[in-house]
C-alpha cells in the first residue's frame, strides 16, 4: 500500500492511492495516520476494498503521510562518499541526532529559509516509518517493526549545525526542515531497503545520484543500534542518512538560496519537490 494525507496544512486526511495512482480517502474509516494506526496497519492487514472508497480531487494538496510523529531520529555521514566529501572518518558507531517534529512538512510544501540563515542545504535521505515498539532488538529482527518507507529532505542550516555550538539539532529543525512523502509504501512494496537509487536534482543541477548499497549502517543495523539506546515507538520516523552531493560538500560551498527549486526521488517511494523561500516577517 501507498498511505497519503491530503488536504488544508493542519487539517490532513488519511488516504491511500489507487492502482491508478488517485487518491482514494480512508477519512471515513481512521481518524489519521497517527501511532495508533499505524501500529494496527503494521500488526494486522487492513480489509479496506481500495476501489470502493471515495476519489480525492485531481490536484489536492499532499501533507507529510503521518501524523505527530513522537520523535525524528536521523543517522548522520551514513554514506561513505558523503563521509570523505565531508572530510570526516568513516564512522565506527552510528552518529545520532534529532530532528524537532515541527519540522515535519509535507512534500511540495515551500522549504522557509529562516530570515537569520545563511547555509541552508539539502539531504535526500530514505525515512523509515516504525509500526511496532522496538527495544533492545537484534538486527535480524529489525525490519519486523518497520510499517514503510518514504523520502525525506533532512534540510540543514550548515552555520546553525556546525558553528553555533556543535549541537547538530539546532541545524536541522527550523519550521518545514523535515519534508517527508509523498507517500509511505508499506514494508511489501520494498524487497530491499539497501538496493535503492536516491537523487535530488537542485534547480535543474544533478546534486545527488547515489544508491543505498552505499550507507555504511544497513536499515536494519540502525534501527537495531538506536533501539538500544532509545525505544522506537509505532509513528516515529528514521532518517537513514544522506548521500555524497550536499551543497556543504561542494567545491566551493553552495547554499540554497530564494527560488532554488529541489527535487527528490528514491525508487519505489515517488518524487517530492520543494522550492525554498525566504522567511518573511
């Protein structure tokens, strides 16, 4: 299944799309995809006859296809070619940081470039949406509490995240820094989370081309490491990590700027695409 949430920003509805590719409303049958439902939908198969429900307008506004996520866990210099760009060792243990859920956002939402910013960047990453509670979990039993996948622009604030005190958060969680969708395909739709192709395309300019086989924790080695550490809950999203392509990396540096138009795909989970714009009083 493909699960969407379309409709006013603050005013989403469930949806899933069709064979077609409509979007068919679940309004009438879940409140929204928040924890709850997305752990049942992870436990037990839903009965919904997909053509039999309602047809969305052509052209409805898509939000970020879950709702309230209790945290955003991302995994940073997950790639090896984006670890050597950044001039950094390859890591030994997952590097761990967090992304403010206000910074959920939906995938053709404007990217709000705060008026004090002047290093904002873009990251393609694979989401991982947890549908059962993981703790202490090995990695062999890791993918078992994965609901889906979706695609994620981990935006940052470079001077935020690198020169203010080190505290990569404060990088990463401004208003529509975490645009995610545009949708969630359920755990089947995917044969395997490490053989997938990433790119993100800045104004035209191929920034990043790169593939999953390249991440230097597996999804199930990441889930498993955070699950010691932290206990995932159904609705929480993992951010995997970003490819070699950032603006940051690029010699010299680019950022975006106002107008710059980005667009992302992963295989198997869609397309996204934002433009950044300035942030007005």
């Amino acid at each position: 299944m493909k699960l969407v949430r379309y409709g006013q920003k603050g005013f989403e509805k469930p949806g899933v799309l069709d064979r077609d590719g409509n979007i068919r409303s679940l309004a009438a049958v879940v409140a929204d995809f928040g924890p709850d439902v997305l752990e049942s939908l992870s436990k037990t198969p839903p009965d919904w006859s997909i053509d039999d429900l309602p047809v969305c307008d052509a052209g409805v506004r898509l939000g970020a296809p879950l709702s309230k996520p209790g945290k955003i866990v991302c995994i940073g210099l997950n790639y090896r070619a984006h670890a050597i760009e950044a001039g950094m060792a390859i890591p030994t243990e997952p590097v761990i940081f967090l992304k403010a859920p206000n910074s959920l956002s939906g995938p053709y939402d404007p990217v709000v470039l705060p008026a004090n910013s002047s290093k904002c960047d873009w990251e393609i990453e694979l989401g991982v949406v947890i549908g059962r509670r993981a703790k202490k979990i090995a990695p062999s039993a890791a993918l078992d509490h994965v609901l889906g996948y979706c695609i994620v622009n981990d935006v940052s604030e470079r001077s935020f995240q690198l020169e203010r005190g080190g505290q990569w958060t404060k990088g990463k969680s401004a208003d529509t820094f975490c645009p995610v969708g545009p949708y969630i395909a359920t755990r089947d739709e995917i044969a395997d989370p490490q053989a997938l192709k990433l790119r993100c395309d800045v104004s035209g300019r191929a920034a990043q081309n790169s593939n999953t086989s390249d991440m230097i924790f597996s999804v199930a080695e990441a889930i498993s490491y955070l699950s010691a550490f932290m206990t995932l809950e159904p609705g929480d999203l993992v951010c995997t990590g970003t490819p070699q392509g950032v603006g940051h990396g690029s010699k010299p540096s680019v950022y975006l700027k106002n107008g710059d138009v980005m667009t992302l795909s992963i295989d198997g989970l869609g397309e996204q695409q934002q433009v950044a714009t300035e942030e007005r009083d």
